[in-house]
C-alpha cells in the first residue's frame, strides 16, 4: 500500500467529513501534496496585506462555501481560483476534522488532496494574494521545525522564506499531522495500528 493509499485510508472520505459549525460561516481548504525533486511538497497562499480576513497572513488554498456547492466543489473552486490549479485535476484522498476560528465565526473543513505529476507552476490571484510558497511535508510535519512564540498567548509557528505559518493554518496542520505522520510509515509499522477516524 502507498503513502497516498494509506492516507485515504486514515482520512473521512470527502463526502463523509461532517458538518459545519451552525451559524458559522462555512470554508474548505486543501492541503495538496505533490512532488518535487523526489520530495513531499505542499503549497501554501501568502494573502495580501490589505484584505479585510486574515490580512497577510499564510494560508491553505481555500475558502468560503457558496450556496448551493458542496464543500469540496468550493474547495476545488477556490483552488483553481487561488493558485491555478484547474478543478478536477486534483485527486481526493480525504478530510480532516473540521475546525471553528472564533474570531472570524469560520467552520473550516480541511481536505487532503494529490496533485499528479507533472505539477506547474502555480499561478497566484493577485487580487487576493502576495505569492504561493512551498513547504516540504517533512518540514511541516517535524516538531522541533515549530517555535513556540514570546507573546503572552503563547502560539506555535514555523517561520519559512521570510513567511511565517500561525493561527488557524497551524492549527489545520496540526490537526491533520498525526495522520499524515501514520502514512508515512513503512508498511509493517502503520498497519498494526487501527485506522482512525472512519
């Protein structure tokens, strides 16, 4: 079994994910790998500086759910929109647990998604967005890569290329690791532990 077949099997699959906060405003975004140069990647949006939410901050490829789209269509649909990836190019495997931001009222489902080979450059919304910036799985997935801040409130970030990922997309990664971690494991060791999360 594969790492991606692996991952497909510890994840919800995307039409069985759950529901979103009620009252909340509702968003999906993809945690997309792909690879390059032999290595796990995945892309992230830096948002520009004057935008009303998250203003400048690192995010997931995503957004907010339109009437009438599920929450996967809206994630394929901002996708495309965001970095160019066209919709149905990306390839399913799974969804995490959803994730509530009280300052924002955002119920958040995150997906997890395979971007076959050969992957493009990504073409950025320059109306939304500053760049796209790539950071490696093992990279996201270290522990020690993540610095726990000074601030009172005490947060955890990864500072990569002059960005730094926080907040709400540290909490998505965070949510999915211990999953993403299992698949990565050689065959003998991941499957003497039960699948979570079906």
């Amino acid at each position: 079994m594969t790492f991606l077949d692996r991952i497909e099997r510890l994840f919800r699959p995307i039409d069985g994910w759950g529901t979103f906060r009620k009252g909340a405003r509702q968003a999906a975004v993809v945690f997309i790998l792909y690879r390059q140069a032999d290595r796990w990647m995945v892309p992230f949006v830096r948002r520009r500086a004057d935008l009303r939410d998250h203003p400048g901050q690192v995010a997931l490829p995503g957004g907010g759910v339109e009437p009438g789209e599920s929450a996967w269509e809206a994630a394929q649909r901002e996708v495309a929109e965001e970095i160019g990836v066209p919709t149905g190019r990306l390839q399913p495997l799974g969804a995490g647990e959803p994730i509530y931001a009280a300052v924002t009222n955002f119920s958040v489902v995150p997906f997890v998604a395979y971007l076959p080979d050969p992957v493009e450059s990504f073409v950025h919304d320059v109306r939304e967005l500053e760049g796209v910036l790539a950071i490696p799985l093992d990279r996201l997935l270290d522990d020690s890569a993540w610095l726990q801040s000074d601030e009172p409130w005490r947060f955890r970030y990864l500072a990569h290329e002059e960005s730094v990922v926080w907040g709400l997309t540290e909490r998505i990664v965070y949510g999915l690791a211990p999953k993403l971690r299992q698949a990565l494991l050689p065959e003998d060791q991941s499957s003497d532990r039960p699948a979570a999360g079906r």
